[in-house]
C-alpha cells in the first residue's frame, strides 16, 4: 500500500510513523508513506497556503491552488483509490470502514488547517471524507495519523501474528472480552478457571459470553445493532 499524506505541518508525522508497527511495515516494504508539505506547492512568495474567507467569515481557509498543485503532481505518478479529507462531518471511521481501505493499493489523505479548505476542494478532488470523532481538533494531521495506523495494522504481515487484528474489538460487532497474564494470582485476584482448563469449547464460549455482557454494558448501541445481526 502507498499513503501519500498533504499536510500543512508534516513533522507531526514524525513520532507517531518512526515507532511501533507503522516504523516496522515501512522497513518491511509492506506500506510506503509519503509526506507532503503543502507550502511546497504553493506559488506564493511568502509559501503562504491560507488566505481569508469571502463575505468576511471567522478564521483563514486554505486555499484550492497549492492542494490542487500536489494532488495533480502526485496522480501523475499513479493512480489513486481514494482522496481522503479528514474532516469533522465526513463519514465517522469504524471498523469495517477501516477493513475496507486497508485493501486499496494507493490513497491520498489531506489534512485539514485553520477554519477548513475551499468548498472546491471537496467538490472536485477529494473522494471521501472522514471523521475519527465528534469534536474538533487544530487541524488534520492527528486524525490522519490515526487513520493511517488503523489501516497499517490490517496488512497482511504488519503484526507478527496476522490473525490479531481478527480478533480485535468491533472486527465482529463485539468489543473485545477480558484477557489475562501471568501471574495466576496477584494480591489475591485469579484469573477466570475456564482460561486455565485447557478446554477450547469452554475458553471460547466464555470469551464469546464476556465480549456480548461488555458490549451490553458498555456500548449498548453497538449491542442492539449485534442482536439483529
């Protein structure tokens, strides 16, 4: 897979893409990220990427030029599956959204600044919106970390046991049930018999029993939405 990231700020990237398993899938060849910094691809003298609102609005809005620029260099290299704005009111990301562009071959994100991007962005090259949440933040490019880690992991060969992520909250419309280590008693606290007894049936009908009275308890919606399924 291929991320091309285009961002105001890239060296927010820094930390979240030089550690953990998103450092281990580039240096295993399984993904390949690029990072982008908008104010190359502007014309401007003073590689400004902002400009005031029309009809005098609150706050700058980056402009459609220096965006238009970078995407267009970068499709002329290859084909993209999605251009993706992460944006307050896009499609909230879930699970199976995330299943879902984790086998696309190449995608674009663009990280959102200051009060938002021109409207013609949206309208004519950006493919999806995306939201990781509810809430505002200062711009894009933590939502798009959090994005590129959910898909990362999802590749085959991204975590040294590929059938993890299978077993992830929400990849069945569960959250996941309680796990344990050792040691088998600490201060007094056992851990459940039935994980001891070494009987598969047993362990999985418990954990299967766990996860739906979590989901019950914690998130009812989700719960609701695993009845009728």
């Amino acid at each position: 897979m291929r991320i091309d990231i285009i961002a105001v700020f890239p060296e927010m990237f820094e930390g979240p893409f030089t550690e953990s398993i998103i450092k281990r899938a580039v240096n295993k060849g399984i993904v390949e990220i690029g990072l982008h910094n908008l104010r190359d691809y502007t014309t401007d003298k003073h590689h400004k990427v902002d400009d005031y609102s029309f009809a005098a609005g609150a706050g700058m809005v980056m402009m459609i030029e220096p965006v238009d620029n970078c995407i267009s260099q970068l499709k002329s290299q290859r084909d993209y599956d999605e251009v993706i704005y992460m944006s307050p009111d896009g499609e909230l990301l879930d699970q199976p959204l995330c299943n879902q562009l984790s086998m696309k071959e190449n995608i674009i994100i663009l990280c959102g600044h200051y009060k938002g991007i021109d409207e013609r962005i949206r309208e004519h090259l950006i493919t999806k919106e995306i939201s990781i949440g509810n809430y505002v933040l200062s711009g894009g490019e933590l939502g798009a970390a959090v994005l590129v880690d959910s898909l990362v992991r999802l590749i085959p060969g991204a975590l040294g046991d590929e059938t993890s992520a299978l077993s992830d909250s929400f990849q069945d419309g569960l959250v996941s049930p309680p796990v344990y280590t050792r040691p088998r008693n600490y201060k007094g606290w056992e851990v459940p018999e039935v994980l001891l007894s070494g009987n598969d049936k047993l362990i999985n009908d418990w954990r299967l029993e766990q996860a739906i009275e979590r989901t019950k308890v914690r998130r009812p919606e989700m719960y609701e939405n695993f009845k009728k399924s």
